[in-house]
C-alpha cells in the first residue's frame, strides 16, 4: 500500500490521478422501454429499408401521371389494406395517408386538387412533377445504413426510430453502483423532530443522493455510522460486496474520530491522495482497491457538494459514456476581489444573465447551505488572484444548473 502524502496536492494533480484510476465498468443489454437517457455501446444498423414501402404522403388518388385529368375511380389504397392489382393509365385509385402505393402507379392527386364525379375523378390542379406526393421506399433509411453511432444517449426520437425498426434491446453502458457512508455520532435522521441540543439532523446524504441522481449512476445503499473504528470498517466492507464506488461523508480529517483512513488501510485500500489545495473541500481522500473506488468527503455540506461536483460527478459520467464537461458562461466582476490565501477558492456567486454580472453571495462558509441555495455558478479564484471591477471571468454553473 503506497504511503498517504501529507502535502496538499493542486487540483490539477488530484483530477489527474482521479482521470488515472477510472471505474471500469461492464455494457449491459436492457429493454428499449428502458433505455431513455442511456448510453448506446454498439453502433446500430438497419435491419431494413425506411420506409418499408412506397406510400403516399397525402390523402387523395394515386394514378399514372401522363397528363390525363379525367380518369376512372377503380378502387381504394388504405393503410394496412393496399389495394392489389396493378392500375393502368386513365385509372385512379383511392389513397389515404401512408397507404401503399398500388403496382403501376407513380403520382399522387391529393383531394382539394381534383373534383369528385360518378364513378371518376377530374384534376383541376396538375401535378408539377410525376412521383409528386410519393414517398419511396428506403428515401430516408436503406437496409444496412448506420443509424445511431456508439457512444449516444438515447432520447425519444431514438426510441421511435429503433421500434419502427422492430428493435426490442439495446447495448448500453452499466450504470455505476454507489454505496454512501455518513459518519458521525453527532448525526440524527433529518425526520426525527426530538433531537438534543448536541445533535444535527444529517443532511448530506440527500444531497449527495441527489448528485449521485444528476450524475445518472445508481444509489444502492445508504448507511449511517458511529464514530468508531470497527463501524467503519464494516460498513465499508458490507458496501463493497455490491457498489463500484463507495462515498463516505465526513470522517476524513485530522480528529481522533475520523477513521475514514484507517478504515480503508484496514482493507488494503491504496490511498492515492487526501488533501487538495482548495477551498472548501481540503481534506477529499481518495483510495482505491482492484476495481473499487473509496472517496471520503469533508463532512461539511458546502465542502461535500464540491468535492462530489469537481470529482466524482466527472468520473462517473464518464464511465457511462457521457459528456462529463462543465457548463460554463463568462460574466462580468462588479466588484473588486482578492484570494488573499494560498488555496484555490470556489466562491459561490450569482450570475445575471440580463447584465452578465457576477454577485458574490454573501456568506461564504464550507458550512453555510444557503452559500449554494442562493447560487448558480461559482468562481474558481487561484491563490493571491485579484479581480478587478469590469473585469471579464469564466463561471461553472452549479450542477443542476441549465442557463
């Protein structure tokens, strides 16, 4: 097991090693009706031409166009009920929306451009071109064409185009499974109305199942545990018979209760880092063992949903094939601002589309909520950085923003 740094390492680097240890994770094959915001695996093919027949794109007649107006009604096309024998010249067939076109015929009339009389119809209204209104067989789609590329996420119109080709299953990319640990003997469920005065109602865990949600894996287990070493360990154990990537909250500092460390030494778990030179969010650890993953977030909630945002968010799209890039927009500085520390800072802002301004919220603290409630964006300020008023930056949207 590699010996754990003291140092606090650059984001950069702590982002390397996480791009260096991936999650490696397997394709499954689920229902179409289940795929919706999956990832394909494979590149599709059609098994058939689109469309399948020669119809009509029109409610009307189909005829021989050779510049005849006055011709026979011999029968009716409807779809599902083709009409089938072949049309000569002089003769017309009834046609609805979709229907097959009958053997011989090349043109469609549609209906306000004719005259209905006994037994025929009277074109008023030529036809430009012969084929007008026809939709061919195989004009959108041959048998064999490439039409969705490995590496999509499934939406609606996918799921159309693959049932009108009969397509039952798909390929997809596996879903990572994550186990969340919240540690603390402080800790009480957010439900429970009697709580005593040394007591808080454990938040980070809801929050944390909702990122795991925006990040598109799939939460298999939530635990709670004491402030104790063998807890610990077990609870990591229990977690890593079933999940990719096991996240604890809290319990990763300096303290004589946080065992977070100890408890992943205990089981063989490389520790590949802990510490990064920002804020908030300084202490994030980060192991691994074979194919399991072990993140140990700082217990403050400010600090987890930035740990999880900056590192684990990225890594599980990507293991899933998705785009795993920040949403950002340039804004500009109101006000002057200076990083005096020597730690990358994540200040949280509001950004104003109308203006394109940024508006520092005003509480800042890797315990204040309400920093991240009242945001939509944060700015990342490197150490000693100063921004001047009018000046021009790049904001990250908060997660779950969409400007």
């Amino acid at each position: 097991m590699a010996t754990l740094s003291k140092e606090l390492i650059e984001i950069t680097e702590a982002q390397k090693i996480i791009s260096d240890n991936p999650l490696e994770l397997d394709t499954e094959t689920i229902k179409l009706s289940e795929a919706l915001g999956r990832v394909l695996a494979e590149d599709l093919r059609a098994p058939e031409a689109l469309p399948r027949y020669t119809n009509s794109a029109m409610d009307g007649f189909c005829i021989v166009w050779n510049g005849q107006t006055e011709l026979d009604i011999i029968g009716e096309s409807h779809a599902g009920h083709p009409y089938h024998n072949r049309v000569q010249a002089g003769q017309a067939v009834r046609i609805s929306t979709g229907a097959a076109l009958p053997e011989g015929t090349d043109t469609v009339v549609p209906i306000e451009n004719l005259e209905l009389q006994e037994g025929k119809i009277k074109i008023v209204v030529e036809p430009k071109k012969i084929s007008e209104h026809v939709r061919f067989k195989g004009e959108e789609i041959q048998s064999g064409d490439l039409i969705i590329k490995s590496g999509v996420e499934i939406n609606p119109s996918h799921l159309a185009m693959l049932a009108s080709f009969g397509q039952t299953e798909l390929l997809v990319y596996k879903k990572p499974k994550l186990a969340i640990i919240l540690t603390g003997s402080e800790l009480r469920a957010y439900d429970d109305q009697e709580i005593g005065d040394y007591e808080i109602r454990e938040s980070n865990g809801i929050m944390l199942e909702g990122m795991v949600k925006l990040a598109k894996a799939e939460l298999i287990s939530m635990t709670r545990v004491e402030d104790r070493l063998d807890s610990t360990i077990a609870a990591l154990e229990s977690a890593c018979q079933a999940a990719d990537c096991i996240i604890f909250s809290g319990g990763v500092s300096v303290g004589t209760k946080d065992f977070v460390k100890a408890a992943t030494a205990a089981l063989d778990f490389e520790q590949l880092f802990w510490k990064i030179k920002q804020k908030p969010g300084k202490p994030l650890f980060f192991a691994r063992k074979a194919k399991k993953l072990v993140f140990g977030l700082p217990g403050n909630p400010v600090s987890a949903l930035f740990c999880f945002s900056h590192y684990i968010q990225p890594l599980l799209l990507k293991a899933q094939a998705y785009p795993s890039k920040q949403n950002k927009v340039k804004a500009k500085v109101k006000a002057d601002i200076k990083n005096k520390g020597n730690r990358t800072n994540f200040i949280r802002v509001h950004y104003q589309k109308q203006n394109q301004e940024l508006e520092l919220i005003k509480h800042q603290g890797s315990h204040m909520m309400s920093s991240c409630t009242e945001a939509n964006a944060f700015l990342e300020l490197k150490p000693e950085q100063e921004l001047l008023a009018g000046d021009e930056v790049e904001l990250i949207l908060m997660p779950w923003e969409r400007l």
